[in-house]
C-alpha cells in the first residue's frame, strides 16, 4: 500500500485521537494512550496521516503527527478557531471561525496562508468538515434554523442536504466513503444525541456529541458524556463499547513509524560590513549560519521535466530503524547563476531582513536567491557529527540537470560569508537608528522539522551616518526574533 506521504516499508495501523484532560491523546487499538499534544481543544489527522491540525486557545495550529514541530497557523487574537478539517489534497484546511460574534466557515492553505471566508451568506455557518471525496458540510441559519447544507470544497454551489431540522446540529462527520454525515443534534426535549443521515433518511441514536467514523465505516466512536467514550455499530445500537475517558476527535488508518525529523537552529548574523556600491548606494554585508542539530538528516530529493524551468522539492525523513518516509511536495529548487555560483538552489532556506527597532517595522529584505545545501562545514553547536554525507555541490555547471539531491547531516553547518551570492541588504537612504537584523531558517515552513521555535536568530544593531558613511554597531544579540 502507498500513500501520499510515506513509503510502502513504514508500517500502517488504526489510530484514534481523543481530547482528554484538555490534551490530545493518540489511541492503539490495544488501547494504549499516548500523550500527543498538551492544551488543546480539538485535533484532525492530515489525509496521509502524518500532520496533525488542532484548536488551542482559539488558535489553528499544526504538529507533525508525532506531537513533535508545532507551530501557530496564524495568531489571531480577535477570532475563535476551531473544527480544523483538511482537504483531501492536504494542501488547505477548513476551519469555524467566530468574528464578533458570528460563526463563519474559512479554509487556510498551507504550508504559511493565506486564509479566506468559503460557503458565505448574511447567516452564520459553522461545523464544516470536508469529506475524503472533497464534498463539503456545514451547518447554515440562512434558512432561519439550523440546517445542514453541502457543497464544493471552495464553498460553491450550496444545497440542502436533508429535509429534517433540529433545535441545532454540531459535530458534522463524514463517513469514509462519502454517503453520510453522523453528527449530534439538539432535541426539542433538551437533550442532544447522535445521528446517522444520508439526506434522506435520519436514524437518531444515544445520547452523546463529537461522533467520528472507523476507517471502515462500520462503527461510531462517541462522547458519551461524564467524559466517557463509546463506541457503537454504524447503526447507532448493536454492539456498545467502552473506549474509556474522554471526547473522540478523528480515527484513521495511518503511518505508524517513527521518524527522524531534523531541527534547524538559525545563529545570529555576523561578520558584518559596510561597502560602498558605487552611485552612492552602501551594502550591509552578513554572514549566516543554520545548524543541524537533529535527531535526523536534512534529505531532499527534487525533479523536474524537462520542460519544466524549475525542481520540485520533497523532503525524505528517516525512520528510526530504518526506511524512510516521502513527504508531499513543498519547495523550489532554481539554476542558478550568480558569480561563483552555479548551480540548484533552494529557494527560502535562509531569509534576512532589516526591521526598525521601535514597531518592528519591515524596512529592507534580502533578494537571495536560495541556497545550496550541503555537508561543507561540520560545525553544530553542541551536536556530534558523523562523516558527511550530502557532497554534490547541487549539480553546479548542469542547468539541464533533473534530479538533484541535497541535505545537511546531523551535527552540519550550512554557512555563507557576507556578499557570497546575495549575502546582503541595501541600507541606501535609511534613517540613523536602532534596527534589528533579522535571519529565519526555513521561513516558508517547507522543510518538517521537530521545533520552529529555534529558527530565527537576529542582531540589534545602530545604524549611524557620518559625512555621507554608514556606520553599523552591534547593541545586542539574541537567539530569537528579538529579544
């Protein structure tokens, strides 16, 4: 069996997520528990089963399906998200939104943005999910009550899906094979119970919210409420289960191995220096330097057509034990030819930025072209190397190279001096002051890794004119985005 995301050697197996205690916790079928993910309110496996989308504190965030590289999709202090569904691409998620009040569906692309309202109307919508199909449900007060409507996965074409109403309906969930929605629905007696409805038919259940669909769709896992889980037959009354504490947020057939991710440490600029470019336009000159500081690799693999201008990037992880997981595409690799360089780069690895130092305001940004990753200096801080692996020099003086294979090995250091390819910023005409100059690695989000919150490093610095000189000193530095 392949899947998009992995390799046909990684072992495959039935996984449920829960929110128990206000965490998430992934579920073997022996029904061992495992502590996934801390603080959160809800949670959605991607379609291949190796990211992991979840609610905290009215936020969308996104972790590799180990708990490992969690990261905020936005901060957005004035809204309430939650609900994430993905695409069946993996490429968007669908999410619940509430603006002022007012619930609205909107869906988010990955790996960085934009997000967008979808299914719009002067009603509120809430509870969209998206089937494997690419079939999206919500539910809309545009017909006064609450009714549940499908349509398109970019919102289109909105239809009535059933004929029944409730007092309210939450927790929509399609089963695996696109045909119906199970969800719980507020009765008029006060209770909420669940329901099995194909559009036509409506089969209420038990008592209970949050219901999620087997892999096979023949059984409904539930919150049963007093903070128990159940589990019943599809029909909602053979053959009951108990599953123990907590609230059932998905359950799916995924990629069991454990994977290696690397973890890529921006250090702050340096080695800076002032040069005068002719016309009267200054240089600020940079060096920069990315560890690898593990546990794994930096592997990628890219390949074009040949009639195609650029490479596109996939990230191989390496599983503990061997084998290695395929990520989905994400990445640019470029010909380049910029003077001594001449070869593939990846696009976004490094970006630098001159920001002032009161609102923190972009001023400048580097025109560097990417970079090409290699096992050229062995210098992480704190890590033991082994010998290098990654020495191609990324296919230089071969544009009609197809196939380009790049990294960086644990304990490596990918380092550029200042002015080398792009190293720079034009500081022309800027006002005297304080600045912060700002490096991110991996600042498209491209590359998995098993923590972000390293990856940005930067400088306060001063920036002085004398007679018609810049002159640049170094007030600070900080091992964030500033400090």
């Amino acid at each position: 069996m392949i899947y998009a995301g992995g390799t046909p050697s990684e072992p495959l197996d039935v996984r449920m997520l829960a929110v128990d205690r206000s965490a998430i916790v992934r579920i073997a079928p022996t029904g061992t528990r495992t502590p996934l993910i801390r603080d959160a309110q809800d949670a959605a496996y991607s379609p291949d089963g190796t990211f992991v989308a979840f609610a905290r504190d009215g936020d969308l965030w996104l972790a590799n399906s180990d708990g490992s590289g969690q990261r905020r999709l936005a901060a957005t202090p004035d809204v309430a998200e939650a609900g994430p569904s993905w695409l069946p691409n993996g490429k968007a998620i669908v999410y619940t939104a509430e603006v002022n009040g007012s619930r609205q569906i909107r869906v988010v692309s990955l790996p960085t943005g934009p997000s967008k309202r979808i299914a719009a109307s002067s009603a509120e919508e809430y509870s969209g999910v998206v089937s494997r199909q690419g079939r999206l449900a919500f539910v809309s007060t545009r017909n006064d009550t609450p009714q549940i409507f499908v349509a398109q996965s970019n919102g289109y074409g909105a239809t009535r899906f059933s004929t029944e109403a409730f007092a309210d309906v939450h927790d929509l969930a399609w089963s695996p094979d696109g045909t119906e929605l199970a969800y719980d629905a507020d009765q008029e007696d006060g209770t909420t119970t669940l329901v099995v409805d194909d559009g036509t038919t409506q089969t209420v259940g038990p008592v209970g919210a949050r219901p999620v669909w087997s892999p096979s769709g023949g059984r409904i896992a539930y919150d049963a409420g007093g903070g128990v889980m159940q589990s019943v037959d599809a029909d909602l009354v053979s053959d009951v289960r108990q599953l123990g504490s907590g609230s059932p947020v998905d359950w799916r057939v995924v990629p069991v191995g454990i994977p290696l991710f690397p973890n890529l440490v921006q250090r702050p600029p340096s080695g800076l220096v002032v040069m005068p470019m002719g016309n009267g336009r200054w240089w600020l000159g940079y060096a920069s330097m990315v560890d690898n500081r593990g546990p794994g690799i930096i592997w990628i693999r890219a390949n074009r057509r040949r009639d195609e201008r650029f490479m596109s990037v996939r990230q191989h992880v390496q599983l503990k034990g061997g084998g290695d997981r395929v990520d989905a595409p994400s990445g640019e690799l470029h010909y380049v030819v910029a003077p001594p360089h001449y070869h593939w780069h990846m696009l976004g690895y490094v970006r630098t930025e001159l920001r002032t130092a009161g609102d923190f305001a972009l001023r400048v940004r580097d025109h560097k072209s990417g970079f090409c990753i290699a096992d050229h200096y062995a210098g992480a801080i704190g890590v033991r190397h082994g010998p290098p692996r990654f020495l191609d020099n990324c296919k230089q003086f071969h544009p009609e190279a197809l196939y380009v294979e790049e990294g960086s090995s644990v304990g490596y250091t990918d380092r550029y001096p200042a002015f080398f390819h792009g190293q720079q910023l034009d500081i022309t005409g800027l006002k005297p002051g304080n600045y912060w100059l700002v490096q991110y690695a991996n600042m498209d989000l491209h590359l998995r890794e098993t923590r972000y919150d390293d990856n940005a490093a930067s400088l306060l610095i001063r920036l002085s004119w004398h007679a018609g000189t810049p002159h640049v000193t170094t007030l600070r530095t900080c091992h964030k985005e500033r400090c």
